[in-house]
C-alpha cells in the first residue's frame, strides 16, 4: 500500500515546477483501449492541436481565445519511455501518409500550457500554467486487476475451466495437449514451464484473431508484453489442482512464477501508474467488434466489464485500499466515427452507452462522472451521396488502404472510393439480440487524410470529428 509518505511527496512532485520553483498544477491524463482502439492517434491528434494551437472549435479555453499555447517538456520520470509524438506525426503527414504504429507498451509525455484564466484582464500580469502529462498504456493490462486477488490454483481453475470449453476448441486445442503430457508434479523444469507458456500464449493470441470470440483473458502482458517479453514473470501457464504439491515440483515453480507476475508486474503497474491518473479516456474500436458480429459484441461488453472494474471502488476492487487520489472523470470514446456518415454519429454514441451500461450494471463508479463521444481524432473521409435505384444514400469518400478487397475490387491504396458504409441500428437492442435482425457495416481501414489544410500561421490542420468535445471534457475545467 502507498504510504502517506508516498502520498505528500507525490503531491509535491505534481506541484514543483522544478525549473522555475514556481508552482505548477499538474493534470495527470490516462490513455487507454484495447489493442488498435486508437491510442496512438488519439495521443498524436491532441498533442499536435495543443501544440499548433489546432482547430477545436468546441474546447472552451480555446473558443473563448484564452489558450495561448503549449510547449512540450522534458518528462520528470526519466525511466519511463517517451510517446514518440515527432515520428508518429511524421508518419501521418507523409507523402504517401500512413498511419504509424500503436501501442505496445506504456510512453508518457509531458505538455506545458498556457492560458489565461477567466478572471484574467488586460494589463494582469502573468498568464497561468499547466503540466499536461499524458499517459498512455494498453487496455489489456487493466484485464490483471482481478488477479490481484486470486490464487494461482484459483486463476488455474478458471482459466482451464474456459479453455476447455467447446467454444475455445479450435484455439485451446493445442495447449490443452501439451498440458496433457505434462505431470505438474514432475521435478521443475525451464524446458516444461517454456513449453508450457508458449502454448498458453498461443492460445491467448488466436483467441484474438478477427472473428474469434474470446479477446479478453488476461494475464494482460501475454497479450502486449511491452518490455517483459520472454523474462521469467511471464513464462507461466495454469495448471490443474494437486494433493500436496513438492517444493521442487513444476507446479510450485508456476505457482511461484505467477505470485511474481502479481508483485512485480502487475501491483508496480496499477501502484506506479494507474493509480495516479486524475482523468481518463478509453477508446473503444465499437465498429470493428459490430461488424464481426454478436460473439465479438459480447467480448468487448465483457473485456468493457473487466477494464471499468479498475475504475470502481469498493469491496470488490482490490485496489480500493490504495486508492488516494481518485480519477473524477472518465471519457468514453467510440472511434474511428469518420467510417460512418455523420448521421449514424449519434447512434454510435447511443450503442456506446449500451455497450458501458451493461457493462456496468452491477456498479458504479463512485465520484467519477462520465461522459461517452463517439470522435475521430484524425478525420479520413468526406461525405457525399449516390443514386441507388432512385434512392438517395449517404455515402463517405476515402482511400482505401492498400490490399483490401471489396465487392471484387482489390485497392491500391491511391485511389478514392466513395461508398454506403450500412447505417447503425436506430433500435440499439437489434445489434444485441439475435433478432434477425443484425448489423451489417461496410467497414474499410482507409489511408490518413491526405493533402492536409494549412492555417493562417502555417501549421498543418489534422481534420476531426467531435474530438473538440473530448479535449474539453477532459482538460477544460482545468483552465479555467
Ligand atoms: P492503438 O493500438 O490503440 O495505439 O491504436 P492506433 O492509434 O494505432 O490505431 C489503430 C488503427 O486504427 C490505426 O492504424 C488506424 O488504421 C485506425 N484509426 C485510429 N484512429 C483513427 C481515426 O481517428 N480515424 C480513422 N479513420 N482511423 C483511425
């Protein structure tokens, strides 16, 4: 647990402006979302409108011309690697543009800003600061927090329970029978224990695969290892119960291994990291796991499920004895809204927020306040229409990204297309109920927005959608 001398010497840490002496507040802002959920756009896309003071209409410090600018700063932790803003940016301004890749592991940056206050008059003197320091990690490592409080033989039971299910056949199958030539009560060794992480892996991974039902067990750094692939804390596989189990037997080993994995990986990270957080966005990639259909709907609700756990307190969050400083607002974000014509923006946000109720039927977040947008932090389309057999569709322009197949068309990735991407259900229950009546979506991965828009001061627009909105729930109450 977090001393409270811990506690103070963070407060002062956040207050320090170390250069000047001066006292700076400090907004810790977490990013996270399942692997391709849009972080790293999401990050890109708000550092550089901060930075070139972009076009965000909606974001109050800015509309009311207060927000004088932002420079970014050297990170005061100097052992946590930097989110690599310049080459992400690099990337998406390209010619040709791509989009860069996401995130594996945990980066963080920090933003000074400057504005003036509300209570600001010409002729005051000095315009007021803030630390802006983002956070990014990947969703997959809030999966861990209920391992916290499991032992190894009781996440052993559950994690078999489902691999043997009929369900997960095609995927377990391979680990189920390497595990079967195993006796865990043989001497312990390396050889076995690799062997046997390296199935269970495997099977964690397939489960991900497009179209596979199954994208959320933990242990999460499985999944995205960020600097620990291969280390010892990760080489563990569950394994099933024994009668009196040898110091010396492979079943002490993993027992021991996965004991770590808890006090070393996963503990230092919620202790060091989340914990910290003064706000939060979890990006949610809805239209992916609607277009997959039903079994996917219902793995995103259940990782949704596992991911807000984190954020709740209470009894059932192991955490709830460390939480001191408390997260007082999470935003929601479905992404990648631009694959949409912006009359299905609403129903995205609509099926969102049936997404998280269910998610959280059972809790709530004390004191934090929620908010859900469906945005897109880097717009890739345009709108436009077509006559279909006398009917008018709504349709949306872009470049596909080279490869993709389409209506027996192959893309090259140069050229335009423009097409009916299918609308969103106005019953939001039709995509959860097999009522017949499913959602079909034509859902393309289109190139970063080419030909980029310069403004009045020379820096390069990054076009959006409602992501204006996001930014001004997240820090807009901090410049006030
Ligand atoms: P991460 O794994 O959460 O960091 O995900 P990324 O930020 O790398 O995003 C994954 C992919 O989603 C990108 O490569 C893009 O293809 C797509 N993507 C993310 N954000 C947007 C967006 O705002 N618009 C569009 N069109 N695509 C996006």
């Amino acid at each position: 647990p977090t001393s409270i001398v811990d506690e103070v010497g963070l407060a002062l840490a956040n207050l320090a402006d170390t250069a000047t002496g001066a006292f700076v507040p400090t907004l810790r802002l977490g990013v996270t979302g399942l692997s391709r959920a849009g972080k790293t756009i999401f990050i890109t896309a708000l550092v550089h409108n901060l930075l070139t003071s972009g076009r965000l209409a909606g974001f109050a410090p800015m509309a009311e011309g207060r927000f004088i600018g932002a420079r970014l700063a050297e990170y005061p932790d100097a052992t946590i690697p930097r989110f690599a803003y310049e080459q992400h940016l690099a990337s998406l301004t390209a010619d040709p543009p791509h989009w860069p890749e996401g995130t594996r592991r945990i980066s963080q940056l920090r933003l000074v800003l400057k504005y003036h206050s509300k209570r600001w008059r010409n002729g005051m003197r000095n315009p007021a600061t803030l630390n802006l320091d983002i956070v990014d990690y990947p969703g997959e490592w809030l999966l861990d927090l209920p391992l916290l409080s499991q032992s190894f033989q009781e996440w052993s039971t559950e994690a078999l329970e489902r691999a043997r299910r009929p369900a997960s056949q095609h995927e377990a199958g391979p680990f189920l029978s390497v595990l079967e030539g195993i006796d865990p009560a043989k001497p312990a060794s390396d050889a076995d224990a690799e062997a046997l992480a390296a199935a269970f892996t495997q099977y964690l991974r397939l489960s991900r695969e497009d179209g596979r039902a199954l994208s959320t067990l933990p242990p999460g750094r499985f999944l995205m290892p960020g600097d620990l692939e291969g280390s010892p804390a990760l080489t563990f596989a569950p394994l099933p119960p024994q009668k009196g189990t040898d110091r010396h037997s492979l079943y002490h080993m993993l027992e021991q291994r996965f004991e770590a994995y808890k006090d070393q990986v996963v503990r230092p990270f919620f202790k060091d990291h989340f914990l910290r957080l003064d706000r939060q966005v979890v990006l949610v990639d809805a239209l992916r796991a609607l277009n997959a259909g039903p079994d996917a709907i219902a793995d995103l609700e259940s990782a949704l499920t596992s991911v807000l756990s984190c954020f709740r307190q209470g009894e059932q969050n192991p955490l709830s004895r460390l939480v001191s400083r408390r997260i007082d607002r999470i935003l929601f974000a479905a992404t990648k809204a631009d694959h949409l014509h912006h009359t299905s923006h609403d129903r995205l946000e609509t099926i969102l927020n049936r997404l998280l109720s269910s998610a959280s039927r059972r809790a709530r977040f004390a004191g934090a306040e929620t908010k859900s947008i469906a945005l897109a932090a880097i717009r890739a389309t345009r709108e436009g229409s077509i006559t279909e057999n006398g009917e008018e569709l709504p349709t949306i322009i872009g470049t596909p990204v080279a490869g993709q197949h389409f209506d027996g068309t192959t893309y090259d990735g140069k050229t335009d297309i423009a097409f009916f991407p299918g609308d969103l259900p106005e019953r939001t229950d039709s995509v959860f109920e097999d009522d017949g009546n499913e959602v079909h979506l034509n859902f393309l991965r289109f190139t970063p927005p080419r030909r980029l828009q310069r403004a009045e001061n020379g820096e390069l627009i990054l076009p959006h959608i409602r992501f204006d909105r996001a930014v001004d729930y997240l820090i807009g109450d901090w410049l006030k």
